[in-house]
C-alpha cells in the first residue's frame, strides 16, 4: 500500500493541525506532506515547524484566480485535504479535483449553526443565546457551499445554562482534539 498523503489548510492557531501531526507521527502508512495557510501570521506555522512539515502560504489572488494551489496538491499526490480552522471558501476547481477527499471539522452540532460568518467565537455565542442544552463538533466533506457536505462524523457535548461561549468552546475542542485525528485515519483508511 503506498504511502498516503495528507495536506492540511490552517488560517489560524492551528492546536487541531498539531494534534493531527502528533496523532500521525511515527506512522509509516500516512504522512502530513504539507501545510498550507492563507495568513502570515497564522499560529499554526510555528507548530508546523516544529513537526518539520512544509508550509505554503497563499494570498486571494494566487488561490482564487490561478490553479496553483491545486495542481501543487496534484503533483504531490495528495490523498486526501483536511480543513482545521480554514476560513476561506474553496473554489469549486479545487473541490471537483479532490471529489470525496476533503474534509472540515465544525465547532457546532450541523445543520445548526453553520454557513458563512458561522465560525469561532461567533458559534458559540449564537448556542448560548439560542440557550441550547448541547452543542459538539461535526466534520464533514466539503463541497461548493459552506459546511454543507455529507456528514461523516458528530459528537456532542452537555451545555449548562450558566455555560459562556468561552466554556463552551474548551468542552467543544476537547472532543475536536479526540476526534479529528482518528476520523481523518478512519476515512484514509476507507478511501482504498
Ligand atoms: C476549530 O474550532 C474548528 O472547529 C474550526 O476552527 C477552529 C480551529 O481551531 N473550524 P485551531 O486553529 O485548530 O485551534
């Protein structure tokens, strides 16, 4: 079986992109080849450097205007594209060429509370004010719409009604650092 490939888009801190690394490190099957963010700043880059894994930043204009970015990912062979805090909507040549071959992890309990400007802090805060009795983690695979995919994995957490949004997203990434990296084993593994 040969070696699987995976590339990892990251806008900010990047603690689910570290988790992964760490969860592949020392496997012989699977590598993280690269990864890739949109912003200079991103906290991410550091962690990166510290697992020796590449980093390819991109601006609006490289991404959206030119195929750069997907054939780069093309002629490395890459398997499968993970999405761990990605802010930017991919451009539908992107996701034609990996059909079935990316996927997103969202801090809440989909179809609720997602779609554009549906993101961090903003999530939590809208479950608190909805009052809701849970909230969770989906990851999904990506196509053209914001997290609108199918879905391949949820779970859940209690929200208690004296929660605040900042409670909300520790017990939220707590289940993002014990899922994600087994989810993305789990569907290399099944991309045969
Ligand atoms: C996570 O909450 C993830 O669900 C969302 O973006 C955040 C990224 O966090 N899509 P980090 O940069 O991995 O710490």
């Amino acid at each position: 079986m040969p070696k699987r490939s995976i590339a990892i888009f990251a806008s900010g801190s990047g603690s689910n992109a570290e988790k992964i690394a760490e969860y592949f490190a020392g496997r012989t099957d699977i590598e993280i080849a690269l990864i890739l963010s949109n912003n200079p700043k991103a906290g991410v880059i550091e962690r990166a450097r510290r697992f020796h894994i590449p980093v390819l930043l991109f601006d609006r204009t490289g991404f959206y205007q030119t195929d750069q970015v997907t054939s780069l990912l093309q002629k490395q062979g890459i398997d499968l594209i993970v999405l761990a805090g990605f802010m930017w909507l991919l451009p539908a040549s992107l996701v034609q060429a990996f059909p079935n071959r990316i996927v997103n992890i969202h801090p809440a309990l989909l179809p609720k509370f997602g779609g554009k400007g549906m993101y961090g802090h903003f999530v939590h805060e809208a479950v608190v004010a909805a009052g809701e009795a849970e909230s969770g983690i989906t990851i999904h695979f990506v196509n053209e719409q914001y997290d609108e995919g199918q879905v391949i994995f949820q779970a859940n957490c209690p929200v208690e009604p004296t929660d605040s949004p900042d409670e909300v997203a520790r017990k939220v990434q707590v289940l993002e650092h014990r899922h994600y990296p087994r989810v993305v084993d789990e569907v290399l593994q099944r991309l045969g």
